[in-house]
C-alpha cells in the first residue's frame, strides 16, 4: 500500500495534478475485484494517507486527490 500511496503522491507533487487515476490492474494487486466493501478500503486507505478517494468505478479506476486544506487539519 506503500508503494501506490508513494506513486499517488509523486502525481501529484511532481506533475502538478489536482487528481490522480489509479487503474483496476493497479487496484486488483491491493484490493481483489470481489473483495467485500472494496471502495470502503480504498476510501480507508485514501484517509489513512491524506488522500481523498474523489470517484470509483469498480471494473474501471480510482481518482484520488487532496482534501481542501480545512479538512487536512481534522
């Protein structure tokens, strides 16, 4: 989970992105597709890192990006 964490926030640091897509193939090496409350556990891990999981499309991807400042400090 390190690793997609450190991938999700090199997109956004070094290219300037406001959100970042996260592909199923990528996704299926965390979280199987029939895995129970997956888009739970994505939105865990997204809070867990400072991230905010914005949309999921199972089959498809994740956008992540950053929460608006006021709520980083939560």
């Amino acid at each position: 989970m390190r690793r997609l964490a450190a991938q999700i926030e090199h997109e956004l640091q070094s290219r300037g992105q406001t959100h970042c897509a996260i592909y199923e193939n990528e996704l299926t090496r965390v979280w199987p597709l029939n895995e129970k409350d997956r888009e739970a556990k994505i939105a865990q891990f997204a809070k867990e890192y400072g991230f905010r999981l914005r949309h999921y499309k199972g089959g498809l991807c994740a956008i992540f990006d950053k929460p608006p400042r006021s709520k980083r400090a939560e």
